[in-house]
C-alpha cells in the first residue's frame, strides 16, 4: 500500500467526501465480487454493496488504522451478504431469469445451468474467492487481503473449488470437449 | 509431508492464475511429465477455468456500475452544509479532540477557582488593563499639567521636557487615540523590552518614574491652585469642644458651690445643675458648666483639685465644613428665596403655577430656618465649650438597710389530705395571709396540695408549730436571707428589719411517702391461699395494712400470691417474727434508706414488706412430652416457612420492578437494532 492510497483512506476515515467517494469508484467491483460471490444475484448483491458503503461511511471512525479500511469494507459487505441470504426464505435461481433473458445455444446454457448449480453447492467462502479471481482478475494477494485468509489457504480454496466444479462438470465438459 | 500429486488441484489452480513462482512452475512441469493422471486433471482444470472465466463474465457489473453506486450513495447520504460539516469534521481530528478537553478541563478549573474565591489568572489579566487606565489619567493630567505648567514657569524646560514631548503628541484632546502612539513611546522610553504585551507594565513603570518626581507633582499644584479660590485661615475653623468629668466629692454641696466659683473666674457660667439623693442619703449629681473655649484647660486643671478624678474625657469636634456647606446652602437658599418672591410680585401665569411658587417658598423659607439654626447652633456650641461634671459623694454604696427575709418549706404526711388541708386554711387570720393554695386530685385518686402562706414575724414560730402537728413531718427547711437595702457591703450603722416568713407547705398522703425500710421475701408453703389470708390477719394485729395483693395460678399448678405491706417501723421485727410459723422464709433482702437531713420520727416511719408465697405445683407440666412437643416443633417450622415466604415476597416486591425496566429496555435496544438493519 503506497502512501497516497494510505492517505486517502486516512482522509476518508477522518470524514474526507471526496475521498471516500474515490474509494467508492476503487473498492465498488471487489464489494460487488464478494456480494455476488455468496448471494449469486446481482440485484442483491448491489444492494448489499451499496447498503455496506453507507454503514461504512456512518461507521468510518470505528477504524483506527488506515491500511485495514479496505479489509474492514470487504468484512462489511460480506457480513451483510450474510444477512442476506440469511433473510431471503427459498434460495432463487438465477439461472432461470438468464435463461429467459439471454438468448444463446441450448448448448452453452445447459453448460451455463451446470454451472451454476455447481456454484451454488460450493460453500460461500469458495464462492467468493471465485467471484473475486475471476470478477476482477485480481491476484491472490488482493483476495487474501480482502477475505482476510493467507496465501496456502487461498490456494486450498481456490484448488478445491475448481476440483468440485470440474468433476460436477466432468460429462458436459467430456461433450463439449 | 505432502507430495504435488496429493495437492494437483490447488498447485493446478495457481498454475493457471499464474500464481506459481518459477521453481514451483518447473516443479509442477517435472511432475505432469511423469504423471498421467495429472496430465489430465490438467487439462480438465484448463477446460473449467475457460469456462468459469466466459461464464462469469457475463456475471461482471456493468460499466455504470461505479457511477450507479455513486449516485445512489450521494442520495442516501447528503452533503452536509458548510459549517456543520467543518465542525464535525474538525471535531475528528485527534489534535481538536485533544485541546477540547485540555479546554473544558481548564474551564472547570476557572470555574472552581472563582467559586473557592482564589484569584484567577483572569484577574491578573484585568488589573493589568486597570493599570493602563490608571496611567492613561496620569498621562493626560501630566500631559494637561505639563500644558499649563509650561506656561507658568518656562525656567525649569530642561526637567518637564521628556513629558512635554509627551504631551505634544497627545495633547489636542485625543484621548482614545493616545493609546497607540503611547505603546510607541513607551518603547522608546524603556530600550529594554521588546514585545509590546510584555512591555505594558513595564512601560508604565518607567514613565511614572519619569513623569512623577518633579513633573507630575508640580503638575498638580498647578492644577489645584485654582480651585482653592478662598483660602481658608486656620483660626476660622469651627471647632466644638467639650469635656467630661467624674470626680468623687466629700460633700456634693461644697462642690457645687465651687464649681460656680471657678466658672466665673473663668468667665463661664453654670448651665445646669442636677442632684439625686440615695436611699442611703448619699448625693449623686451632675452639673455642666459653659466656658471659652480657650479657658477650658485651665478649668479642667482646676476641677481636678476637688476631688477624687475618676474619669476624664476631652473632645474636640470639626464643623468646619459642615458649617460652610450649609452657609453656602443657605445664601442660595435666600437667593432661591428672593427670586420666588420677585415671581409672586410679577403675578403673571396661572393661579395653579402661583400655588406651586407659594408651596415652593414655603419649602425654601423652611429650609433657610433649619440652616439658620443649624448654624446658631453650631454657633453657641463653637463660642462656649461645655464641660460635663458627674460628681457622687464618697461611700456611694454603703446600704441604709438590712431585711432579714425567712423562707420555710414543710412537707407533710398525712392519711386524710383534705381535712388538714382545710385546717391549715382555716388559719388565716391578719397576721397570717395565706397567698397560695392548691388541692391537687389526679385521675388514680392521689391526692397532694400545696399552701404557701406569709405569717407576721412575730407570729412565725406559732403557726408552724401547730401546721406541724397536723400530721407527719417528712421534712421541714428554713432559710434565712440578709438583703441590703440601697446598696452593697457592710454598714456598722445599718438597721436590721425582719420581713414576713414565708412558707410553703406541701400534703401527700402518706400512702405516697417513701417507705424507710423495703423487705422482700419469699414462703414456700403447700396452701397459697389459706395463708395468704392468714397473713393478711397477722398483719392487721401487728397495726399494718395491706396494700395490695394478687393471687395467680398457673397451668401446671403453680400458685403465687403477692403481698405488700406497710407497718410502722415499731412493729416491723414482731411481724417478721410471726411470718415464720405461715412456712418457710427464704430470700429476705432488706433495702433501708438512712436519711440524714430529716428529722424523722423513726417508730412511725412506715415499712414496706412484699411477701410471696407460693407453691411448688406439678413437676411435669402437661405441655411436656411426645406429642406437645412435636406438635410444637411442627408449628414453629410452618411458622418459619410462612415467615420465608413473606420475606420472599419482599424481596420480590423489590426486586421485580428492576428486572421489569431490565426487561424492557433489552426489549427496546433489540427492536431498536433490528429496525436499524
């Protein structure tokens, strides 16, 4: 972190608009990429983003150390994620509304639909940590700080979800293949 | 320890997100050569990660999504306006946070300072401008004084030349704007001090200096010398003096005449004279002699000669101004006076304006009296000093006489307190005067009265003779008391007088007089009450009387009778001796009260005897054994346990109320909470 950005989040904690609001344009992605990462819809998750950047403003003096602003932004909004999915009573499938909406081969979509569900056994964390890779093309370095895990953890996750992913997969990768 | 083949997936993973350092790659690489199964899982894992990477792709936020969130974000929380905004921010700043405390803690230490009455570092602040303000006057008198000093004598330039330059910079009366160019010349005058707030007192300090020795005392003479346009001449003073004397005289008369005599050589005159005579013929007086002022200390010197000096006093008192205000008060007075008398004669306006000149003269004309006489007053007063001579005789305090006053108290005890009441009033006669007398019933029947009565002296002895024969004497006091008359001390030649005695009786019945002698005892004896009533008649022979008595009997077949008795100490041993043959006597305790002051008549003095006798009952009471006793046992324990209960209620009734408020706040904070998510 260089000093401009520790700056930055330096001013916005201390009640800086502008900065915050460059924070804002920075940090939004990785926030949506953690929201979509569990939630699996992006209405949702953009009201979670969206919801979690208000409550940092209004909680901002609670950090007392610039560097760990983004991390506790991304704790928020994987919290309210949480309380999220928590709230909404039968899990919704979003591959549905794609379905309807997009129109593509039958191919791609049943591939697209294994997929999916594939995702939405994964656990949450996986999940994210997918979103976050594959979202934003971060490096690992940027999801470890932004999920608080460390590098061999990561590597784990990232490891195992895709070992899940291709094995539910394997018959319709094998056709296309 | 864990191989690649064990960990393919994730070594796999971070190969494609080329996340692998170089020697981790050519590990993986050796390893996918000699390893099949891990060649494929390879190139399904490569497969998956193109299609994770085209499918979530599509997932991507738009590229509004940033303004979106923005935009959204601005609505949700407004600007806040300027000076709100600015406070709160500067408010989070550690440093602001840091001196608002310092602030308010040194604000709460002002403040307690003020209440405790110490002085304050403001106060300090403040006489540091009184000081200034204080100087500025100064200046300006110097710079006014120098003004006029300058023209009065130019000879001494040289000394008032610092502060005229002074004063010409200042002098056209611009007061407030000499502030400024004062600090200027303050920093010429002293080289010392550099900055300007320091410099102040300091400042002032060197241009008093400078200004005040010569400068700006003769500043000051000039200044007064007009305003004391009549000077006036010391002997124009009005002084009043007057003194007092207290001299002690053989012989008031002879005073007086010679006190006459030394007023007239001394040109005065005796004003007043005034005597009183004592009871012990002794005279007491004072006289005030008028005299020049000038004479006065000559007659002081010679009055002393007279007598005894006990007391001397000498005044002098300045009207001086007094005495010229109201003059002064008076000629305007009389020119207020003439003025509305010219009004009145001119008799043009209303007839009210005309009634209100009449009032106002009327007003003013009083006044001018009161002045006048003011001033004739002070007049007389200031042409004569008074002298005030006290004079008293020698052994002013000797008595004329004695009284020789008798006092008797007399207590009685008697069985019929109304008989004798009446007896002794029936004594009155002339000589015995009966002043005060009393019969007191209370509500148990006890009856007291008291009589005071004051018998002639020569009759005194008689009469408490025969008011001590009405009954028992308890107790009887005299006393006698010598009271001088017109004065104190001793006089050889002082007649005694003896006054009327004066006596106070006071009748109880004897039931009430205190027993000489208490006993108490105790007869075990089978039959309680047939010797209970045994005893009773032995008492009756023995001239005693019962008191009283109770008789009990309890449930386990115990009896007890109480008796108390009073019989004349003479028969006291005989009834003692006949309580034998009733059973046996135990516990006799005999408590006696030896009076030393009365004169008692001892064979009568009653005694007290309390008897009990009693029986030993049952040896187990029917209230012992099995089953009373567990019947017992049990009612206690219900009883505890009810006793617990209340307490229990108790605690609840204190309790519950809190627990309520508890309940109910976590109440409102949870739904508080949940209304905020």
């Amino acid at each position: 972190m260089d000093a401009s950005e520790r700056e930055q989040y330096r001013a916005a904690i201390h009640g800086d608009r502008e900065a915050f609001e460059m924070i804002i344009r920075t940090h939004s992605r990785t926030l949506f990429a953690i929201a979509y990462g569990i939630l699996q819809n992006r209405e949702e998750a953009e009201d979670v983003v969206q919801d979690s950047l208000v409550k940092a403003w209004k909680t901002r003096w609670r950090v007392r150390d610039p560097e760990k602003f983004p991390a506790w932004l991304c704790t928020i909004a994987r919290h309210r994620a949480h309380d999220m999915a928590r709230k909404r009573r039968p899990v919704p499938f979003p591959h549905e509304t794609l379905e309807t909406s997009e129109t593509k081969t039958a191919h791609t979509t049943a591939i697209d639909q294994q997929l999916h569900s594939a995702l939405a056994a994964l656990p949450e964390l996986h999940r994210a940590a997918l979103t976050l890779r594959y979202f934003e093309e971060q490096d690992y370095r940027s999801i470890e700080n932004a999920l608080g895990l460390t590098n061999g953890a990561l590597r784990g996750i990232l490891g195992r979800a895709l070992a899940s992913l291709r094995k539910q997969l394997r018959p319709a990768l094998a056709s296309l293949d | 320890m864990t191989t690649i083949h064990d960990e393919i997936d994730n070594w796999l993973a971070a190969d494609l997100h080329g996340e692998l350092s170089e020697n981790e790659r050519s590990v993986l690489h050796t390893h996918l050569v000699d390893c099949a199964t891990c060649r494929k899982t390879h190139q399904e894992t490569k497969t998956m990660n193109k299609i994770l990477e085209e499918t979530l792709a599509q997932e991507k936020p738009d590229l509004r999504f940033e303004h979106r969130m923005l935009s959204r974000f601005r609505s949700r929380i407004p600007q806040r306006s300027g000076l709100v905004k600015s406070l709160v921010d500067l408010m989070r700043l550690r440093p602001v946070q840091i001196t608002a405390v310092a602030a308010i803690l040194l604000a709460l230490i002002q403040v307690g300072r003020m209440i405790t009455g110490e002085r304050a570092t403001m106060l300090r602040g403040r006489e540091g401008y009184a000081n200034e303000e204080v100087f500025r006057q100064q200046r300006s008198q110097v710079a006014s004084g120098v003004g006029r000093a300058g023209g009065l004598d130019k000879s001494d330039e040289l000394a008032a030349g610092r502060s005229q330059d002074l004063a010409l910079k200042a002098t056209p009366s611009s007061l407030p704007a000499s502030r400024p160019d004062f600090h200027e010349d303050a920093k010429t005058l002293s080289t010392t001090v550099a900055p300007a707030k320091m410099a102040q007192p300091e400042a002032t300090e060197v241009l008093r200096r400078s200004a005040s020795p010569e400068n700006f005392a003769r500043a000051e003479v000039a200044e007064q010398k007009p305003a004391e346009a009549p000077a006036p001449a010391s002997a124009n003073r009005k002084l009043i003096r007057n003194a007092t004397v207290q001299l002690e005289i053989v012989s008031f008369d002879d005073a007086v005449q010679k006190i006459t005599a030394f007023a007239n050589e001394e040109h005065g005159y005796v004003a007043t004279t005034n005597s009183e005579k004592q009871a012990n013929g002794k005279l007491r007086g004072e006289v005030v002699v008028k005299v020049l002022p000038e004479n006065l200390d000559r007659l002081l010197q010679k009055l002393r000669g007279l007598g005894e000096l006990k007391n001397q006093t000498l005044g002098t008192e300045d009207v001086t101004k007094a005495y010229f205000d109201t003059d002064a008060r008076l000629k305007n007075a009389h020119v207020m006076e003439q003025r509305l008398i010219d009004m009145l004669n001119v008799k043009t306006g209303k007839v009210a304006d005309l009634l209100q000149v009449e009032k106002e003269l009327g007003r003013v004309r009083e006044e001018i009296e009161k002045m006048q006489g003011d001033l004739k007053y002070w007049d007389s007063q200031v042409q004569f000093a008074t002298v005030t001579i006290a004079l008293a005789e020698k052994d002013m305090e000797e008595p004329a006489a004695f009284l020789l006053k008798e006092r008797a108290q007399l207590s009685l005890y008697a069985p019929d307190v109304e008989k004798i009441y009446n007896d002794i009033k029936a004594l009155a006669s002339p000589k015995v005067r009966i002043t005060n007398a009393q019969l007191n019933r209370d509500y148990s029947g006890r009856v007291s009265a008291t009589i005071s009565m004051l018998i002639a002296p020569e009759e005194s002895d008689a009469v408490i003779g025969r008011v001590k024969g009405f009954g028992r004497v308890e107790n009887f006091q005299m006393q006698t008391q010598r009271i001088a008359q017109g004065g104190s001390g001793i006089s050889e030649n002082a007649k005694t007088k003896r006054d009327k005695v004066e006596l106070n009786i006071t009748i109880s019945r004897d039931e009430q007089e205190q027993a000489l002698q208490q006993t108490s005892l105790r007869i075990r004896t089978s039959s309680v009450d047939e010797k209970a009533k045994e005893l009773r008649t032995l008492a009756e022979k023995q001239g005693g009387r019962v008191r009283s008595s109770t008789f009990n009997r309890d449930p386990d077949g115990r009896e007890l009778a109480k008796v108390w008795l009073r019989v004349p100490m003479k028969n006291y041993f005989s009834l003692i001796q006949s309580l034998n043959s009733l059973g046996k006597v135990e516990n006799v305790s005999v408590q006696r009260q030896n009076r030393t002051d009365a004169q008692i008549d001892e064979a009568n003095a009653p005694a007290d005897v309390s008897i009990q006798v009693y029986s030993q009952g049952n040896i187990i009471s029917y209230k012992t054994g099995l089953f009373p006793t567990l019947r017992r046992t049990l009612t206690q324990s219900a009883g505890a346990i009810m006793w617990s209960l209340r307490m229990i209620g108790v605690a609840i009734a204190f309790l519950a109320p809190w627990v309520i408020a508890i309940i109910v706040i976590v109440w409102i904070a949870k739904r508080v909470i949940r209304a905020r998510r």
